[in-house]
C-alpha cells in the first residue's frame, strides 16, 4: 500500500493519478469508508481528502486526531474551496497557542 493516498469524487482527484498516488473514488460513505481503513490498516499515512468528504467523514477523522499518522489534509474539490483546509490550521493554532493569531 501507498504512505500517501487521495481520497474524493472521481472528476476532483483523476488528476493525482497522473503523480502515481493510489486513490479511492468516493462514491458514498457505506462502500468507501471500509476501503480507506482498509488503506489505513496497510500503512497509508498521509491522505488528501476533498472538503466535501472531509465533511462526511469529519467524525472517523476525529478518531484519529493527537495520532501521529495518519494525517488528513483537505483539499479543495473541482467546486472550489470551502475553506474547511483554513479553518482546521485555525482551530489547531488556536488549541496550541489560546489564543486566534489569525484576528478573526
């Protein structure tokens, strides 16, 4: 198994596979979530999530939040950024240092 993998809708990751990164094309949460802790159970640790599945899984992410891998980067998908990637760094700053650097 890949130490890195992408995680979304097929049209918003296709692209990666022209790197060489393994890919799970997300097509609903039942016939998905096994396969990704499959990848997880077989060494992945890095996996790019698309923010629109980042936000289905949020609470198997949570899981495994303060672990050291796997790590769970969102990125955006082909509908554009919804921010969620800025957000997650915002909210880990703010748990780290106690108070909002970002002035928001």
């Amino acid at each position: 198994m890949a130490d890195i993998l992408v995680v979304g809708k097929r049209d918003s990751i296709l692209g990666f596979k022209t790197i060489g990164l393994e890919m799970v094309f997300w097509t609903n949460t039942n016939e998905c979530l096994p396969q990704l802790k499959e990848y997880i159970e077989k060494g992945s640790k890095i996996i790019f999530v698309t923010e629109k599945v980042f936000e289905e899984i949020q609470d198997f992410i949570n899981e495994y939040f303060g672990k050291l891998f796997p790590v769970f980067i969102p990125i955006p998908d082909v509908e554009g950024s919804r921010g969620i990637g800025y957000e997650n760094i915002r909210n880990l700053v703010i748990r780290a240092l106690g108070t909002d650097v970002f002035g928001e």
